[in-house]
C-alpha cells in the first residue's frame, strides 16, 4: 500500500451519508375563502405557489433539521377573488456524515427538500381535496435553481446594507 507523505495510508474519500430521522408538519392552515364568500360566474384557478427554505443544526453531532414553507394562493382568473390559502411548514429531521463544510449549506437547501417533497406533494394533494377542491398535484421543485435564488437574494440583501452612507457627527 502507498504512502502519503506523512507515513500513513491515504485515505478514499467517504460517500455523503444522509438518512431521514424523522418528518413532520410544523404549521398548517388551509383557509377555502370560496365557501365564505361564492364566486359569481365561472371560476378558472390560478394557483400560485411560494417555497422557502431553512436549515438549522440539530442537538445532536450531525444532525440538522430542514424546514421547507409553502404558500400556496389559488385566485379566479378572472376576478382575482381568492379560492383558497394554503400555508404549510414541513420539517425533516437529517443525519448527515461525510459532506465538506463548504458544502454542507447546499446540501442542506437541496438534497434535504428534494428527500422529503413527495410528502409534502401528497399533504397538498390531500389538504385540497378535502378542502373542496380539485386536488392539487404540484409540479417538482428544482431546489437547485431555488436555491440559488435565495443566495442571490441573500447577497443582494447584503450588498445593500454595506452601501447604505453612515450620517456623519
């Protein structure tokens, strides 16, 4: 076997390791505005769908947990009256091993959502349904692009404090 420089073997790079401890819904509300008030006419959804996404260390070595939030709008087409609210705030639990630090953050905002959307597909689906409505079959998520939406809203964010003049004494 070869040696590194410092006499020991080298060692093979470990495969990231990620295993779902748990799941659960954090927060729901599911508000059908359409049977407090009807809607004249016909009624043509447009749904729209927002996602945010969070991380936070566990207490646990290598344990995070990722929260992903939902909110979901469906408005008459034609009249912009809202059908229904759908808020929804969805936590996984992660053991994760063997990923860099400066990998961790997106691994966390990526791979985690994209192991637990499934779940969260059938609760939409679900909730609408019985709600009164058609159910709601979301289309998949690309985290990767969500992602990095959300860094580069972050760093425009960042970009703004640091230009903002101080007022001199």
């Amino acid at each position: 076997m070869a040696e590194n420089g410092n006499g020991a073997a080298p060692q093979t790079p470990q495969m990231p390791q990620m295993k779902v401890l748990g799941q659960f819904i954090r927060d729901m509300s599911f508000e059908n505005i359409l049977a407090r008030k009807p809607v004249e006419g016909q009624v043509q959804p447009d749904i729209q769908v927002q996602v945010a996404l969070d991380a936070r260390k566990g207490s646990n070595a290598n344990q995070y947990e990722v929260v992903t939030k939902f909110n979901i709008t469906s408005k008459n087409k034609g009249t912009d009256a809202v059908l229904f609210v759908l808020e929804l705030e969805y936590s996984g639990l992660f053991q994760i091993e063997n990923v860099a630090d400066d990998q961790l953050h997106p691994f966390l905002l990526i791979e985690c959502p994209r192991m637990i959307f499934p779940f969260v597909r059938r609760i939409v689906s679900d909730v609408t349904r019985d709600g009164g409505f058609p159910p709601l079959n979301m289309d998949t998520i690309d985290f990767v692009a969500l992602y990095r939406q959300q860094l580069a809203q972050r760093q425009q964010a960042q970009a703004g404090k640091t230009e903002t003049p101080t007022p001199a004494n």
